[in-house]
C-alpha cells in the first residue's frame, strides 16, 4: 500500500485519507479538514516553476510551499475528467461538445482577466462534476502574463503547446486559447487535430506537425457548424 504521508508540518490541520492520482512532478491526495471534516484534494509538486497566480483561480482553496515542495489546495470535485468520458465514448455527441467547450471558454476567462495563464490546458485537467459542470485543474503551470519579459519555460504538456510554447518564444494568454481548440478537436472527432493516432510514431512527429503544418485534415463527417469553427 503506498504512503499518504507529507509535511504535517505545514500541513498541519489537514489528515491523509489516500492518494487520488500521480503525476511525473508529485501526487494528488484525498485529504480531510480536522476541524471541519470537509475533503479537498491536496496536489504536492516539486518546484520547479510554481507561479504567482493560485490566489485568483477557481476551486482553489490554499497553496503552501517549503524548500522543495509545493502544495496547492483544491476543491474536491466529486465526478471524472473529462479525458474519461472521452476514452469511453470516442467521438462526443457535438451538443455535449458544444456545451463542455463553452464552459471550458468561459472558465478561462477568469484568470485571464486577472492576467493568469493556465499554460497546462489540456482533456486530463478539466473535470466534469457530479452536476455535470467543468472546473479546472492543475493549477500549478500557471503564470502571470508578462511576469518575465519574454515569458519563457519549460512547463505544460508538449501534445497541447501551441507553435510559440514549444519552439521557446514570447507568448501570452494565446497559449491557452491554442489548447482549447486542441481540446475541442479531441471532443468532436476522438484524436489529436494534426496527426491521427493510428499513423503517428512517436511524439516528436506530432510536434513537428504542430510547428510546421499548414492544415488541419477536419473529417466531413462532422457538421457545418463544427466544420467551420
């Protein structure tokens, strides 16, 4: 059975119930409130580029850091993310997709107006809760827009970059927008907009057609609307 402990030094009113998930930066624990009894979901990180903009984001109830360790506190979301619901059916219906995108949209509006990139946008970090809503994830990418001056790092995940993200260059809140409509293809149509599943080798490949391809081959089976997004 694996460890639940950490810290309690700094995370001293709160006990372990178990580990919800892991990633390759830490892990994702259950954790319950000693006075309150209330649950959150507790993610630990090794610090390696934790941003100033936890304060503003929702379901975001505390963030914690020691040396070595950062701590972001979570609502707990009692549903699934949405990458599961995609793997169970494939393609979604484009109603569901429709509505999922728009709540995914306006979501990141919010940290946006308060001048925060998520820069870690991706199906594996948007949850569906148990009313059917979105929230957001993984907070620990984030970064105030325009912090540096050329706003480079080595965060997010490689398959949701946008062109600018990957190849190292000045970027802004964009970045996010790109990750979206990433996300949107993935809904619709069940696979990565630039190179289908089935004939992609390695990742490296995929980022060569982020950077370098001109079209996006978009299946005639999906509507006008979806088309022509």
């Amino acid at each position: 059975m694996e460890s639940t402990e950490f810290d309690s030094s700094i995370l001293e009113a709160y006990d372990p119930v178990k580990i919800l998930g892991k990633d390759g930066f830490g892990q994702v624990y259950l954790v319950k409130d000693k006075i309150s009894k209330e649950h959150f979901a507790l993610k630990t990180n090794i610090k390696y580029d934790v941003s100033n903009g936890f304060p503003f984001l929702i379901g975001l109830a505390a963030s914690f850091e020691t040396d070595e360790i950062a701590y972001v506190l979570m609502d707990l979301v009692r549903g699934k993310y949405i990458y599961h619901y995609s793997e169970q059916i494939g393609r979604m219906p484009e109603d569901y997709a429709r509505f999922y995108s728009a709540e995914a949209i306006i979501a990141l509006n919010y940290p946006h107006t308060h001048g925060i990139i998520h820069r870690d946008v991706k199906l594996e970090n948007i949850l569906v809760n148990n009313h059917g809503h979105i929230k957001f994830a993984d907070y620990d990418a984030c970064r105030e827009d325009g912090l540096d001056q050329n706003n480079r790092s080595n965060v997010g995940t490689k398959m949701y970059k946008a062109p600018e993200f990957i190849q190292d260059l000045n970027y802004n809140k964009g970045v996010d927008f790109w990750a979206i409509g990433t996300v949107i293809f993935e809904l619709l149509v069940g696979f990565h907009p630039f190179l289908p599943q089935e004939t992609r080798e390695n990742e490296n490949d995929y980022i060569k057609e982020i950077i370098f391809s001109q079209d996006i081959d978009i299946p005639r089976y999906l509507s006008y609307g979806a088309y022509s997004i």
